[in-house]
C-alpha cells in the first residue's frame, strides 16, 4: 500500500502482489561448526573492530582452521576420555582439550576446548599442571648446554636440600628405580630422579629462561609460592600451569628447527567492499640451534617408539612427550610430526583424582586419543622425516652404562650398548673400561 500511495507500482500491481500466496520459510536452528574456534576468532575481532562492526559491518574473515581435521579431533577427544558417572552437574566430567598447529607457520588447524557443552575454552584458557610434559624444557637446556644423550646418571633415592630447607625425595611413577640410565632412557621412561638431577645440575632458572624462549609466559618467578624449584620444572606442578596452546608453540620450535612462529588463527580480513583491513604477517624468531633441535626430536622419537608414549604410534617419524600430574588430576601429551603439532589434555574443571570405577586415567590415554587424532588428521598427508642438519655425529657405539665409547669387538652384552647421536664435538673420546673384562663380571652377582 505503501509502494502505491508513493508511487512506486501501479494498482494492477498492488492487487497482484496482494493475491499472491505467503510461502513461509522453516525455522531452522542455526549450526556452528568448530564454535570454541568461532568465539576465540569472534573475541579477537571484536576487539579490533567493536561489536558493531563484526557483527553487522559485512566483514569477510579468512581463518587458519581445518574442518576436516576439527571434526577428526572432536570425535578423537569424545571417544577418548571417560565419564564420571558419580559427577553431579551440569557439564559432564572430566572435560577435555585438543589443539593443533602447523609448526612451519603457527596456523591454527584445530581448536576444541571441551564437550561442546559450554563457552570456557580449554584449549586457550585453561591453566594446568603439565607434569612430565615439562621436562622437555629441562632436556632441551641441557642439550643446547654440552649434556649428551649418552650422559650417564644414577636413578637410585635421592636427597635434594631445597632454598627453604626443606628436604625432597622425589619418587618415579612406579617407586622403582633403574640404575645407571643415560639421558635418553630418562626421558624415554620419564624418570623423575633423573629429571630432578638435570635442573639441580643447570640451575632452574636457566630451565626457566629456555622455556620463556620457546614460548611458555606463565612461570611464577617471584614470591611465596613460585616455579623456580626443583619440583615444578621436574614434575610439571607448576604454581599456575600452563595452557595447550603455548605447550603446542613452545613443542614446535623443536619441529621447526629451532625457530618460534607466533600462532595466530585469522589470515585475512576484508570490509564489505572487498579492501583489507588486515593480514597476517609471520612474526619468527630462532631460539634454538638445529643441532639441540634435532636431537630433542630424536630423544622424544624414543619416547613414541619404545618409552611412556608407546600408545602415540601412528606409523611414522613422530615425536613426543607424556605428562600425568602426580595425583592423576591431569593427562596430556604433547607430540609433533614434520607436518603438525597436536596436544590433548583432559581433567576434571575442578581438579580431582581421575579414576573412575575402580580405572585409572591418565596420559596413556591422552596419547591414545592422539593417536587416534593424527592418524585421521594426516591421512592424506605424505610422510616425511624431520629434516636432518649438518654438524651431528650419529651411529656411535656406547656403553649405557658408563656413556663411553664401545669397541666393535667388544663383549658387553647387546641390550647393554647402543648407536648414538651427538651434536659434533660432544661425542664421548674414551673407551668403556668395561669392554676390558668378560660381560658377566660386570654383573656384581656373577663376580661375588
């Protein structure tokens, strides 16, 4: 009627429209993939552009996220983690986490921060304690500070005298210990007393100062209560945790060779008319020598292949860390192919003791659900090895129970020798006393 009276139709016009038939559309509910990547998108933009803007601005954002690979990790996490059936609320726990980048470049693939049942995003938000996953920050000081894979240390009870006084005995997960182990079988069999002799021997602080570098910002420094101890940097009880996203970051300098790339998870945005009003720019910075970066990897090889991780063998160069608070409040692992960077974490919200029915979770089961993740998420992904840098000495015969040099002809028994890899010029230049005397008498049992 309006559109008549201004002019705009005819009368014929308006009686036409009038007779037509009201064809009315089927409510639907609007569906959103990925959201907990949606709304951390969602937040960085509003804060660049107001609410107004972003949502009814006509802005066109081009994001980092893989559909294929989220939805690969969502079903990955909800078959993975168990359910407190005791638990009585409205979100179901424990709740769980995956994360996953591309090292090269810092894109964000993947971004679930929990069952789907609320808005706190695990993933980005959520502060927990790493346990074990940390001691690849301790590892890879010592590595960039001449300790070799063969280095030798005794995983037997061990007295530690902290600054207050107090004295610290830590325990391995099984309350046993193993001897005479080199470096890489601490890390494989993530032994705590051995870890615990690594930071007392560089120092925390240097621990802390190469975790700040390959991108962990929570570390508690000062005060009553903070990280610069020997418990948080071995153990990973950190006094406020840390988040998935920075272990992904900080994981995947050694996957890029030792370069930081900032991660980021918008590439483009455009106004309503086509103009770019960002772009993402790689912000890079190398913190690490390829050398100490390489061997790290060939280390958390292990830790897939014959260590804790064993449940995170997808069939291809893989590398790794498990990480299992003390208490079993929080399960992760943190693992890196060439191509990509994942970590799963799950826990309770409020943190709690995760066994249920009588069954103990914990990271074998976070390395399960990552396996189960990245086997999917690479399917069509060719595989590669990590490339491999000049100034490294590999295949050396080593005693592992003194770190020496083995002499081809020399009788220990095989299990008790292996080939290792060295940054050039830390390679061990004696000969193990041992190769000088039968392989038994070095048995203190068969000598007695």
């Amino acid at each position: 009627n309006r559109m008549l009276e201004v002019g705009y139709i005819t009368e014929a016009e308006a009686s036409a429209a009038k007779a037509e038939p009201l064809v009315l559309a089927e409510r639907q509910e609007r569906v959103v993939q990925a959201r907990y990547f949606v709304d951390y998108v969602t937040q960085q933009l509003i804060s660049t552009y107001g609410e107004a803007t972003v949502f009814s601005g006509g802005l066109r954002v081009y994001t980092t996220l893989d559909l294929d690979m989220q939805s690969a990790a969502e079903k990955a996490l909800a078959a993975g983690i168990p359910l407190n059936k005791s638990h009585e609320g409205s979100l179901s726990q424990p709740q769980g986490a995956v994360l996953a980048l591309v090292p090269q470049t810092g894109e964000i693939r993947v971004m679930v921060g929990g069952r789907g049942q609320d808005s706190f995003n695990r993933s980005v938000q959520a502060l927990r304690s790493p346990g074990s996953a940390i001691k690849v920050f301790a590892y890879t000081a010592a590595i960039e500070n001449g300790i070799t894979p063969a280095k030798v240390y005794m995983d037997e009870p061990t007295d530690f005298t902290l600054i207050t006084g107090e004295v610290w005995s830590p325990q391995n997960y099984y309350e046993t210990f193993a001897g005479e182990v080199t470096v890489r079988e601490a890390i494989e069999d993530s032994l705590n007393v051995v870890a615990a002799q690594v930071v007392n021997e560089l120092g925390p602080q240097t621990v802390i100062d190469y975790g700040k570098k390959m991108g962990i910002t929570t570390f508690v420094e000062q005060g009553r209560t903070n990280d610069v101890g020997l418990a948080p940097l071995a153990l990973g009880g950190m006094t406020r945790g840390v988040t998935l996203l920075e272990m992904a970051r900080a994981y995947a300098v050694l996957a890029n060779q030792g370069i930081k790339t900032d991660t980021f998870a918008i590439l483009k945005v455009t106004d309503s008319n086509g103009n770019v009003l960002e772009q993402h720019r790689p912000q890079q910075e190398v913190v690490l020598s390829e050398q100490t970066s390489y061997v790290m990897t060939d280390l958390l090889r292990g830790v897939i292949e014959r260590g804790t991780g064993k449940n995170a063998n997808i069939g291809r160069p893989a590398a790794g860390k498990t990480g299992t608070h003390s208490d079993y409040q929080d399960a992760w692992f943190v693992g890196y192919t060439p191509d990509l960077v994942a970590v799963v974490w799950f826990g309770e919200d409020t943190p709690k003791r995760m066994v249920y029915e009588g069954v103990r979770y914990g990271s074998w089961n976070a390395a399960t659900i990552w396996g189960d993740f990245m086997r999917e998420a690479l399917r069509n992904t060719p595989i590669t090895d990590f490339p491999k840098p000049s100034g490294l000495v590999e295949g050396v015969l080593i005693d592992t129970k003194t770190g020496l040099l083995v002499k081809d002809d020399c009788n220990l028994p095989p299990e008790e020798t292996r080939r290792e890899i060295f940054i050039a010029g830390t390679e061990p230049t004696e000969y193990s006393p041992r190769c000088s005397q039968p392989w038994w008498q070095s048995i203190p049992f068969l000598r007695r």
